[in-house]
C-alpha cells in the first residue's frame, strides 16, 4: 500500500478513535465504540470469531477499573436514530493475549446513519445503562 493509501486508512481510524466515547460507573470507566467491521483486520475477525463486511458494524465495550480491565455481564440494543423500535445485540467477550477483556456485538448497516445504542451492564453486582448515539457509515 502506498503512502496515500496508508495516510486514508490512518485517517479513517482517527474519525472513528474521535467518535469513541467513555462514562463513568462508580469507579468504572465503560469505554465504547462503534465502527464498521471491515476496519478489523482478517486476522484479528478470524482470531476472535468475528465477520467482516462492508455492511456489518461492531460496537466494542470494554470495563477498566485503576487500570485493570475486568470482566462484567453485557446486553443491549441498537436503533437507527429514525426508528422507533430496537432490536437486540448478542456481545461476545473476547479476551486477547494480553489479558484484555472486550465485548463485541454486531449489527447491519444499510447507509450512514447516527444509532442509538442502550447498553445495560453488571459491574461489581450492581446494574447501570448507558445511552448513547454513534453515527456508523459504510466506506464508499
């Protein structure tokens, strides 16, 4: 890949790192992302399970607490923002070689739209949701 082919691959994530968001629960930091699943590499998706399609986004959430990633129970919905009615998301833990815990879920994504992700998590026995929307677009 060349140079420029190189410097719009960095720029798409650079997008995508900007949209990421995190939120505090008690002394938890719930950091999330969503993004199109083609951004993965073949072998990180083969590595985990995980697809990767030009119509296929994937919402990463993960859970740190002083630094230390740790595990929690996670279910969800997503909605385009324009839709009334949500429709479930199936996360898969995923721990890597380093010890790092992440959950993945995947969903369709027809055209560039802002959804409306409801996340609701186990943290240390207690329950908490978070909201938020995320805008997820398929590369052109």
């Amino acid at each position: 890949m060349g140079r420029i082919g190189l410097l719009l691959l960095s720029m798409c994530f650079a997008v995508q790192a900007m949209a990421a968001g995190a939120t505090q629960v008690g002394s938890t930091v719930v950091n999330y992302n969503a993004f199109m699943s083609n951004f993965l590499s073949a072998e990180i998706a083969q590595k985990y399970g995980l697809q990767r399609n030009d119509h296929l986004g994937a919402l990463n959430v993960n859970l740190a607490k002083a630094d230390q990633k740790i595990a929690s129970t996670i279910k969800g919905t997503y909605r385009a923002i324009d839709e009334k009615k949500a429709k479930p998301l199936t996360f898969k833990q995923v721990i890597n070689d380093q010890g790092s815990i992440d959950y993945f879920a995947q969903f369709p994504v027809k055209s560039s739209q802002v959804y409306v992700f409801d996340v609701e998590l186990k943290v240390n026995g207690e329950t908490k949701g978070i909201e938020f929307s995320q805008k997820v677009a398929p590369l052109q």
